[in-house]
C-alpha cells in the first residue's frame, strides 16, 4: 500500500504556548533568551517581535538597541519539549502513529486514516483548523516520504498536498536545506551555486559522494522514498486503571470490600513497580439496572500502601447502594505523582515519628472534613502580623527564614481586629483604660508602641501602633491604634490574647 | 517490725499494679516529662507528670483562655522537646502559630487541623491520639460526655500519645474520664520596682481534680521555663518588718 505521511511544522512552538499561558503576551512584542557564551541570545522571537527584524540567534543587547521596549522571558527548553509531546498525544486522533520532530515538528502517519475525513484535502484543512485554533502558527504538508512532507512543510508555502509520486517535481524547486542537511553541507552547496535540489538531483551519485557526503545520498534518497525512513511514534501512557467483573451481581458490603481489595492490590502492585503513589483514585461500581455508583478519596502524600488506601475507602464504603448488584468495578487513578524515595528521611526529626503514619492519618482527617482543613504554617519575612506566616501544603516543607521572638506576639489573635473604646491621656501614650464587649479594663501597665507600617508595595493603608497592655485582672491584651493622631481621632483596635 | 516493713512494700507493690491497670504507667527514666517544678510534680501519682493520658482545661473568658492556652503551650513544649510532631485540632482557633516559638515549639512542628464541624471534632481527636506517631495532640472541644472522653483515655492507653483538651466555655462540667483538670487564669506581672511596661507571662494554676493524686494551686511564672515568682515586693517588705 502507498504510505501517506503529514509533517507539521510549528514555527512559533515556543512563543504561541507562552502566548496561550499569558495571554496579555498576544499584543507585545517578546523574545524567549538563554545565556550563550556569556550573553543572552534570543532564542525565539514571537510573530510582533519578528516583524521589527528580529530573529533567533542576535543577541538581547543588539536587538535592545533596534527595539527598546522588547521584552525578554527566559527560554524553557523543556516546557517546549513537554508541549510538543502534549501536542503530538492530542494527534492520536488523527492517527494511531504520530512521532515527535524536535524542536518544532511532528510527523504522522495517515496511511488508511484520511477517508475518514473525507479525502486528504479535508483530513488536513481539519488538522491543520484545529491545531490553529488552540493558538499555534501551524503549517503542514502530506506526501509519500516523510521527507518532503517535512520539506514542503517548511520551504513551500504554496504547496501543501503533494500527490502520490510527485515528489521529485516539487523537491526540485526546493532549496537544499530543505533534505535536513547539515549546515556545512548545504552552506557548501550554496557557494557552488546549487542554489536548487533539481539542479543536482539528476547528477551521478558517486560525483555528490565524492563532494559531498554519503549523508547528502541518504537524504536524498529518503526524500524521494527510494529509501524507507523511520520514525518512532510516541506511546501515550496506559491510564491507572483496573476492572473486575464479577460473575454474580454483588449486593454485600463484605464482597465489595473484597472486590475493593484485589482492584487495590493489582493497581498499587503497578504504582509501586514504577515508583509512583496516587493522590486520587475513584471506585466506579456498575449496577445491573445500569445506574452507576462512584466513591473518591484523596491522599496528602503519593501512596501506594493497599492498607491505607483500603481504609480511605473503607470510610465510604457505607455509601455506595447495590440495590440489585453490581457486576462490574472499575478502580482508576486520575492523579498519580512519583514519591520521593527521600521523603521519609527528611521528615523523620526524632526517632520516634513516623512519617508515612502521620501522612495517612492526615488522610482520614482530609477524607472525612474536607481536603483544606489541614494547616501548617512558615514564617514569611513581613511584620503585618497576618501576613507573617504563610500556609502551605506540604508536610516536609522547612522553613526559609527563623521564627522571631524579638517582639511580643499574642498567644490568641483574632481573626480580625475588633473595635474598642479608649481613653488616651496625650498621643502616642498607652491608653488609660479601653471598653471592649461592654466591659471597661483599666490599664495598668503598657509596653509600646510598636508601629508596624502597611507594605505599600502589597496593600495601602494607615500604619498599626501596637501596644502590650495589662489590665488590673492581670489579663494581657494586644492593641493598636490604626493611624497618626491628626484632626480626626484615630480608632483603636484589640488584636489579640497574651496568655 | 519485718513484717510492717514487708506488708508496707506489699502495699506499695499493690498500688503501683492499681495505677497500671489505671492507665499509669511508669515512664522510662530517659521518658519522663520534667515540668521543672518539684512542688507541682510532687501530687502527681509515682510524683512524675503523667504522659500517655488525657489533661482537660477549663476556661470560660477570652482572657482565662489566653493563659490556658500559653500553659498548655508550655506544656506542650515539654512534651515535644525531643522533637516530633504534634496535631492542633479545633474549630474557630485563634491560636497565632508564631507564639508557640515563645514556648519553645517551632511552629513548623505542629499540624493544625481546622474543623469545619463540631460533630466530626471528637472523632478526629480520638483518630489522632491512636496515632503513636505523634508527640501529643491538643484538641478545643466545647463539650465531651463521659462516654466521649472514655473513649479517648481508652485510645490514649493504646497509644502512650499525651492529650490535651481545652474545653472554653462549656456548658456542663459533668464527670469525664480524664485524668488531670486544670483551671488556668491570668495574674498581673511583676516588674522589678521601678521599671515600666509589662513583664512576664504569669498564671494561676489550679490543679482541681487528678486522678490518685493531690488537687493543688501554684502561681507560676513563664519566662522560657517555670518559675515560682519571687513573693510580691510588698509581702516581701512585710516579712522583713514583721
């Protein structure tokens, strides 16, 4: 059978994902930069950026002096390559053999596949419809070898269907970069004047050799499919999933654990073997009338412990209604990341923690309430007393900068600042005595003040003056009157509890 | 005269086993918890602070919370300070996690778990005392039935895990299992003469019920350990006159 390949080429791969990530980017002009030899080089110019000349290889500092306002974002190699497999996955339905072309390519097999569409002129128009509306520059060429599609794709802008045996007619009018030849060759074929594939095309194969190369005959051959070429197609990872039928219809709590069971052990037997845990797995149960029932529980750590996640699940088993049975359980894990054979080491301060126990009782915690109502906090290097401490979600996490104790913090703060009455003799004195919840405390003693300034960078407002006050109960308060004393009285706030 | 001294160890032998099948047991030597202060330790049965139980807390005002609160957060800081993890679990907590580092806890340490609703509180306090993993567990509760705070001395026995449960403001102070109640209240600080502003934390303490034990009172003061203060300067006058 005539094989049929497509090469698509994405000549703005780069800058059209950051464009589709920030999509303020669309209207500026940028260029993705990486050191070289001790200066930055542009190593991708968006569309705005090229038309003011711009283009790969100049340096940053040149291409300042042409355009002043350019923007230059850090190149990353590797989320290229990442959207570039993506794409390559989202082409699976196109074809079942697509391959990756780094850096900016993709090969697909279309043999058999086209009349689906309706002929290859409708196969490719969809292909390339589509790509270019996920925001993608795309052209793209069908032909017989995979080397003048990937030509035409790139050198040829008028062509872009090129019928079955017609390669040789249209490589001739191609330049000879077009046969992916290295750049000394082709430069070397430039200054011989070959400024055309058809013009050596037809010339003795042991003259091209000789001068040129075995690599130029190669290509060559390739491109006008004398020769096969061949690619690796990408395999799309098999999703975490595992059936069980079951012969009879399954009414009992105790059989569904008993399925639940063996759908774990095969499931975390894999996730083990790859060294990956799930965070979320889901039990789909199918009943026999056709109704579906579906359970999920979240973990705070990869796991692939089948007690653990057997628990989880254990506490909603009780959920699930058979009424007649069910035949068929499905067990799938949606969120799978890899776990750190390191893990355990960091989080093990004593001897007596056990990080992998804590880590699963937080499970059952998260399982029953809801998966925020775990907090752990880091000092953040700012005074606002609510913004100095960050939550996070991690439980190995060290903090980056010291807890400070140099100023007097409250045991209890209240969510927010309450409003209270004072009597303050003369500014910027600890008040005499102040009214909170209708209770009147006289001051007895007063630390302060401690002015804390609102980060104008982060949020505009009136500075806090802190004060440490005891009352003549011997209770500690935290208070702070909120901005300077000027005509109009400033308010003044409790805070929080000293224990 | 042998057999009073046999009968007398006898005794003592038959009150050690009655404290075990309590839930008492004897701490190792290098496991014990040092509060730092003889005259508190000294009611407590075998005279140690007993761990692997259930402490409770009363507090009723904003302010008595407070001070229980930086109690239990001295406690707390005795009971971790071989390092380890310890769970903060409550519903509307307004505990500032920067202030445990004044009780020597670094605030990383301690997992805090805010419950959305009252009913799922004590299921997971008792959830994470069965976890021998961890340090110790504080739990603020409203209210715990005796059948409640049964069930966490029972996990607790399993476990070796120490509990502290502060109750604000509860609406009835029936019976409950625990072996320790507290009742914490602010005290006015004392400040060498002379010098202003506001000095160290400082508490009454009442130990009002503890099971085998002597119910007692102490005023403490909390600078990075306890102390007893020194007597208030005017009593202290009044002693050297009279």
């Amino acid at each position: 059978m005539n094989r049929r390949y497509v090469a698509v080429w994405l000549s703005h791969l780069a800058t059209d994902h950051r464009i589709i990530l920030q999509p303020e980017l669309a209207d500026t002009a940028f260029v993705l930069a990486a050191p070289e030899r001790g200066r930055m080089v542009i190593k991708a110019a968006d569309r705005n950026a090229e038309k003011q000349g711009l283009e790969t290889g100049m340096a940053v500092a040149d291409a300042r002096a042409v355009f002043p306002s350019l923007m230059v974002l850090d190149e990353k190699p590797e989320l290229a390559r990442k959207t570039l497999d993506e794409l390559a996955e989202w082409c699976i339905r196109f074809t079942p053999i697509v391959a990756t072309d780094p850096p900016d390519g993709l090969v697909l097999d279309s043999t058999g596949c086209t009349h689906l569409w309706g002929g290859e002129h409708a196969y490719l128009k969809d292909l390339l419809a589509k790509l270019r509306s996920k925001g993608y520059a795309t052209r793209a060429a069908m032909a017989d070898t995979i080397a003048t599609a990937w030509a035409v794709a790139r050198y040829s802008p008028a062509a872009s269907l090129i019928p079955a045996g017609g390669q040789a007619a249209v490589l001739a009018a191609l330049p000879p970069a077009a046969l992916r030849l290295e750049a000394g060759i082709s430069e070397r074929m430039q200054k011989l004047g070959f400024y055309r594939i058809g013009r050596f095309m037809e010339m003795p194969r042991s003259v091209l050799r000789r001068r040129f190369g075995q690599d130029l005959l190669v290509r060559l051959d390739q491109a006008l499919g004398h020769t096969g070429e061949i690619i690796e197609p990408i395999r799309p990872a098999a999703p975490y999933q595992e059936r069980l039928p079951s012969l009879e219809p399954i009414r009992t709590a105790a059989a569904i654990e008993f399925g639940l069971r063996k759908l774990l052990e095969a499931l975390c037997q894999r996730l083990a073997k790859e060294n990956k845990g799930l965070r979320k797995a889901l039990l789909t149960c199918y009943r026999i009338d056709g109704e579906i029932q579906q359970i999920e529980i979240g973990t705070s750590s990869p796991s692939s412990s089948v007690e653990h996640l057997f628990r989880l699940f254990q506490l909603k088993i009780a959920s699930i209604r058979p009424a007649l049975g069910i035949d068929l359980f499905e067990l799938d894990a949606p969120v799978v990341e890899d776990t750190d054979p390191f893990q355990e080491t960091l989080w093990n301060i004593s001897g007596s923690n056990d990080q992998a126990a804590i880590a699963e009782l937080l499970d059952r915690l998260t399982a029953r309430g809801g998966r925020d109502i775990v907090r752990r906090y880091l000092p953040q290097e700012h005074y606002w007393p609510e913004r100095s401490i960050k939550k996070v979600s991690s439980l190995t996490e060290k903090p980056q900068t010291a807890w400070r104790t140099d100023r007097p913090r409250p045991v209890n703060l209240l969510p927010h600042p309450e409003l209270i009455q004072v009597t303050a003799p003369i500014p910027d004195y600890p008040p005499m005595q102040f009214r909170y919840r209708d209770k009147v405390h006289k001051i007895r003693k007063a630390d302060g003040p401690e002015r804390i300034e609102q980060e104008w960078w982060i949020a505009h407002g009136l500075h806090r003056d802190y004060y440490c006050v005891e009352d003549e109960d011997g209770a500690r308060y935290w208070i702070f009157r909120l901005g300077p004393y000027d005509e109009n009285t400033p308010e003044w706030f409790i805070h929080g509890f000293f224990a | 005269m042998g057999q009073g001294v046999m009968r007398m160890a006898i005794l003592q032998k038959l009150r050690q086993d009655i404290l075990a099948m309590e839930g008492f047991r004897m701490p190792a030597e290098n496991q014990r918890v040092h509060l730092g202060l003889d005259s508190i330790e000294e009611v407590f049965p075998n005279r140690v602070f007993p761990t692997g139980v259930i402490h409770e807390f009363i507090s009723t005002e904003r302010e008595d919370a407070a001070a229980t609160s930086g109690f239990m957060c001295a406690l707390l800081g005795r009971l971790m300070h071989r390092g380890g993890l310890c769970l903060w679990i409550s519903r509307n907590r307004t505990l500032f996690p920067p202030a445990l580092k004044f009780f020597g806890i670094d605030p990383d340490n301690v997992i805090f778990i805010d419950v959305k609703s009252e009913k799922d509180l004590l299921w997971m306090i008792e959830e994470a005392l069965s976890c021998e993993a961890l340090s110790a567990v504080v739990g603020e509760i409203k209210d715990i039935s005796l059948t409640g705070s049964r069930r966490l001395q029972l996990a607790v026995e399993q476990s070796r895990v120490t509990g502290l449960l502060h109750r604000i403001s509860p609406r009835n102070l029936m019976n409950t299992a625990s072996v320790a109640r507290w009742k914490i209240s602010p005290l006015a600080s004392e400040l060498e003469e002379g010098l202003p502003g506001v000095g160290y934390a400082r508490w009454n303490v009442r130990l009002e019920r503890v099971r085998n034990g002597e119910t007692g009172c102490w005023q403490l003061q909390w600078t990075d350990h306890f102390s007893r203060p020194a007597l208030p300067a005017e009593q202290a006058a009044v002693l050297k006159t009279g």
